[in-house]
C-alpha cells in the first residue's frame, strides 16, 4: 500500500511540475539611450527599408512609382517615405497596433484547470484515519464565448492598424505643410536678395546723380535705407528658413545635426475632381473615417462577446477521496445558474459604448466634409487671387517700372517714384508667393481629406 502512496503522489508532484513548466520566465529589458542615440544620429537615407518600400501612401490623382534617389537632394515625395519609415511616433503606434494582434494570438484558449488537494484526519473519537481529497476541475466552453473573444481581440488589432494609417496619412499631411512652408521662405529669400540687388545697382546709379548735383543727398539715402530694411529682413528670413528645416527634420525622424539637401516646391496639385465626387472619395478613402468605422466594428465585437458571456460554462470536476482503505472517484458537471447576474453589466456598458461608437464615427464624418468644404473654397479662393495678380497687376507694375526707366535715360530721375514701383513689383510678387503657398496649402488639405490612394493596411516602417 505505501508503494502506491508514493506513486500516487510522485504523480501529483509530476503534474504540478509540468504545469508550472508551461509558465513563461521574464527577461530584464533595459532602456539604452546611449545606443539609441547613436542609431539615431547615423541613419542612413539610402537604407534598402527607405528605397525598397513597396506600398506607398499616394494621394488621389498622382503618380505611385517613385525611384529613390537621396544622392541629389530629397524632394518631398523621398522625404515622405524616408518619415514613414523613421518618424519616432510611427514606430511607436506600430508597436501598440501590435498588442491586441499578439493577445488574439493567445486569445481563445480554455481556461486552465484547477487542482485543490486537502489532507487530514477524521475528528469523531473512535476512529484515527488519515483523509486526503484531490478535485480537478476542467473548465469545458460551450458559450461560445472563446470564439467570440477572439473575434473580439481581432477587431481591436484591426481597429488599432485603422489608426496606425491614419496617423502615417496625417503625418505626411504635416510633413507636406511644413515643406510648402520652408519653400515658400526659400523663394522669399531668394526674392530679397534679388531685390537688394536691384537696389545696389540704383544705389552706384544715385551716388552718381548725387556726386554731380543732380540727385539731393536725402534722395539718395532713401535707397541705402530700404536696403538696410531688407538685409534685415533677409537675415530673418533665412533663420525662419532653418527652423523650418529642423522642423521637418523632426517630422522625418532625422537628427538636427543631420545633413540633407532639400528640394523647395509650392506645386501641390489637388486632385482634379468635382465637389461631389471629393465627397464620395472621402467617404470611401479617408483613414480617419476607415478608423471609426474599425473602432465600431470592435464595439460590434465586444457586445458579442458579453452577450455570450451571459450562457454559462461547464466545469467538468473529477475528485479523488481516500478515508482510510477506502477510495472514492467522483465525476460530475458543474454549471452556474444566469438567475441574478447573467453579465447585465457587461452587455449594458458594451451596448452604450456601440452607440458611442456610431455617434462619433457620425462626428467625425460631419466633420471632415465640413473640412473638404471650407478646403475647397479656400482652395478657390488662393487660385482667383494668384490667377488675378499675375494676368492684372503684375504687367502694370511692370509696364510702370519701365516708363519709369525710360523717363530715367532722358534725365528724369525720380527717387521717390522708381523705388515706389520696384517696392510694389516685390510685394506684388511676394503676394503671389503667398497666393501659391495658400494654394498648395488648400491643394493639400483637399487631398488629405480625400485619403490615399489605398487604406488597406499599414506601412512597415523601421523598428
């Protein structure tokens, strides 16, 4: 009899040693910010993640393919993709997206059985034998609540890459407006030392005049003073212009330090469609709105799962009792009883959070076509003026600086007037420069609110 009491509990012995063998062991992780540090500073831009992407987030109307070349100069369309694969922020929501897809991975599974041992002796007086009970309870669904779950875990993952491409479509849409902002600053750099120049050479002209007579000191300090306004003025422009490449360097997720050539353009093109046909591709491609429509479906889910939550489980019990000599094997089923509680908590706070979840998808779609909207006339707006100054003011400001010119080579040099009308050609073409930012800008806006070409699932970027 002793030889099968050891046995007996040799075995009990083996099985909780094989379960805790099933347990996962914790490795320490620690955070090194000197070496991310260092990989951070040494990127490469013509690492074969960047060249090699194969799905690129295009906006309706232009062209997918693009061949990779960083080596003369990054365009915006090689910036776009070099920040899809390093932006910091990126990396990071693709990380998260991951979560939900590693717990569905697992998600699904019987719970684990339980085992409860309980040893003693019998307390009436006339009897002294040792009492051992063993109960293992296996857990058997018949809910249909780990399917369900795992249904459940799938939505969430889903919901969670939705927002992963929204959040890479929303960066290139900032990454788009901080380049047409540092190339409207690099034309406007370029426009001013263009300006100077035009001004230096006025200047030897009026230190001639004024040498002989012809020109009063005061009317010829006019124009050393305007040119003193704009070096000013250029030197800010050009420290705008830095901040503006820092700016862009952060949202491509490349070092301050880091040395890279841009390319300025203001030539954003919205896509060339009607009001009404933006409206059906913002319905069907805006990331945003692909987001919301993820996030009801996992509150869908959710609500399912609850409800199956409401049908118990089986739990199957096998006991063992030993009293004495005498041994005992039970077998029976056990089932809870949906009287009280039957989970009326769980479905009432998944029912709200899918009305929810249909009112802001609502939300956000009103307010996205509100967005293409005001877009549009802002869009609309920028063409009428750029269109107006270049075909109206522009030939009559150069029209008046040439007669101003002509008057000059007949001897009737009029400070006042030529330095009025070079003033005005430059803002008139300063203004121009604005209308083609403003364009851009509202071109930009328009394609973001229309959505990719494609929202079928997330980029990889660098990890």
């Amino acid at each position: 009899m002793k030889g099968k009491d050891v046995l007996r509990q040799a075995s009990y012995a083996g099985l909780i040693l094989l379960s805790l063998l099933g347990c996962q062991s914790y490795r320490q992780a620690p955070i090194n910010l000197e070496a991310y540090e260092t990989s951070w500073l040494s990127r490469n831009l013509k690492a074969p993640e960047i060249a090699d992407f194969s799905k690129e987030l295009t906006p309706v109307g232009e062209e997918a393919t693009l061949a990779f070349d960083p080596s003369d100069g990054v365009s915006l369309k090689e910036a776009e993709k070099i920040a899809l694969a390093y932006n910091p922020s990126l990396r990071a929501a693709r990380l998260d997206a991951k979560v939900p897809l590693a717990v569905a991975g697992q998600v699904g599974r019987w719970d684990d059985p339980e085992v409860e041992f309980l040893v003693g002796r019998v307390l009436d007086k006339d009897e002294d034998d040792q009492r051992l009970e063993g109960t293992l309870g296996i857990p058997v669904p018949v809910s249909g609540r780990l399917g369900a779950a795992k249904s459940k875990a799938l939505a969430e993952y889903s919901a969670d890459e939705a927002g992963v491409r929204a959040s890479e479509w929303a960066l290139l849409n900032e990454l788009r407006d901080h380049w047409l902002e540092w190339s409207n600053v690099q034309a406007n750099v370029e426009l001013t030392e263009e300006y100077i120049a035009q001004i230096d050479k006025i200047i030897l002209i009026a230190d001639r005049l004024k040498e002989a007579g012809e020109l009063r000191r005061t009317d010829a300090r006019l124009f050393t003073i305007e040119r003193a306004v704009q070096t000013t003025e250029l030197e800010s422009q050009r420290y705008t212009a830095r901040g503006l490449k820092l700016e862009i360097k952060r949202v491509m997720g490349l070092a301050p330090e880091a040395v890279v050539d841009f390319s300025p353009t203001l030539d954003i093109k919205a896509a060339p469609l009607s009001s009404s046909e933006r409206r059906r591709m913002l319905e069907k491609n805006n990331p945003d709105l692909a987001w919301k429509r993820a996030e009801y479906a996992f509150a869908e889910r959710s609500l399912v799962l609850e409800n199956r939550k409401q049908y118990p489980d089986v739990n199957v019990g096998v006991m063992y009792e030993r009293a004495g000599s005498e041994e005992a094997l039970l077998v029976g089923p056990g089932l809870p009883l949906p009287l009280w509680n039957a989970n009326r908590a769980g479905v009432a706070e998944a029912g709200a959070s899918r009305t929810a979840a249909r009112a802001e998808f609502e939300a956000v779609y009103i307010r996205l076509a509100s967005n293409l909207a005001r877009a549009e006339v802002r869009l609309q707006r920028a063409v009428f003026k750029r269109e107006n100054l270049e075909r109206e003011v522009i030939p009559l400001v150069r029209e008046q600086i040439q007669e101003i010119k002509a008057l000059a080579a007949l001897g009737e040099f009029d400070s006042l007037l030529l330095l009025e009308a070079i003033t005005r050609a430059i803002d008139t073409r300063r203004d121009i420069l604005e209308a083609r930012l403003e364009e851009s800008q509202a071109s930009n806006q328009v394609n973001y609110l229309l959505g990719p070409l494609s929202i079928s699932e997330p980029l990889a970027g660098k990890e």
